[in-house]
C-alpha cells in the first residue's frame, strides 16, 4: 500500500521511518489484489504536548468511502502500534462487507428529528460536501469512519438524511421532511 509520511513538531528519522513501512506492510498483505481500491494513504505523526497522535487517513476508491483512524499515547511507538492496529481492523471490516454485503431496508428506521430543548455553545464548526449514497452505504461509511451518526444526500428520494447508531448497537435513520 502507498503511503506518504506527514510530521510536524518531531523529526522524522530512518529508525522511525522504517518502523512506520514494517507496521504498514501487515495492512499491505491484507489488500494484496485489491491495493488499486485504495488511494495512496497519509500517515501523520505530531507531538502535541506530552503525548504523540498518529492520524492514518485513505479513501477507498470504489465506494467513495473516507477511512480514517487515529490515537494518542505517550509513546510513540506505542502510539504507531496502536493507530495501524486500528487501521487494519478497519480494512478487514471494509473487506468483510464488502464481500457478504446485502443492502437491505431492514437496517434502519424512520425518525422524526426533535427539537432542541437545550441551546449548547457551538465549540467547532466543519463544513463538508454531502456525499450522494443509499443508507447502507452512509452506514458503511459512518462506521468506517469510526463515527456515531454520518450525514449524507439519499439517492434514492435526493434528500438530506442522517444515520445514526443507537445504544443498543443498532442503527437509525433520520429523514427530514421538506
């Protein structure tokens, strides 16, 4: 798998570098024929006060799906250890359904979305461009992101939805109405 390499406040040295290329080669091994699904990946590493945060990001490029992964530890190896852990977790959930991968309705639910009864300061403000998908896919997708909720235009009725996972693991869907 191509990857490039990312610091910022520590140095990247050949000791780190080659460790980095050993941890990515095992999610290398899992892709073996499908390596042209998914773009070249960025591995960031930065120092942020006492403790390091390794960010692993890629798309895959047939589904559209943005998949990424992050940690903080205090050790760096550690930290590394962890992120791509976490990274080929995520690959061989992608792989799984990808492979056994049945769209169905039975996966979410319909849910009026209610209002807020509580006003909360806004701390950050991100703005995206909706990502045209079935529920199955935004599912997919919010998971691969490791995310609780993922906002998406429906293909089917060209409206803005939400999928969401609820505390008994499963998943919801929120439908506006227009």
């Amino acid at each position: 798998m191509d990857f490039k390499v990312f610091t910022k406040e520590l140095e990247l040295t050949p000791a780190l570098k080659n460790y980095v290329e050993k941890r990515m080669t095992k999610v290398d091994k899992l892709l073996k024929r499908h390596s042209d699904l998914i773009s070249p990946a960025d591995f960031r590493i930065s120092k942020e006060g006492g403790k390091y945060k390794t960010e692993i990001t890629t798309h895959f490029k047939k589904l559209n799906n943005l998949i990424k992964v992050e940690e903080r530890e205090g050790d760096l190896y550690e930290c590394i250890d962890k992120v791509t852990d976490s990274f080929e977790r995520k690959i061989k959930k992608l792989k799984d359904k990808l492979q056994t991968h049945e769209p169905t309705n039975n996966l979410v639910e319909t849910f009026k979305f209610p209002e807020a009864i509580d006003e909360m300061p806004i701390v950050k403000r991100k703005r995206y461009d909706l990502s045209v998908m079935s529920g199955e896919e935004a599912l997919l997708q919010a998971e691969m992101l490791g995310h609780n909720f993922f906002v998406f235009r429906n293909s089917e009725t060209d409206e803005v939805n939400v999928v969401y996972k609820r505390n008994a693991e499963n998943f919801g869907i929120i439908e506006f109405n227009s």
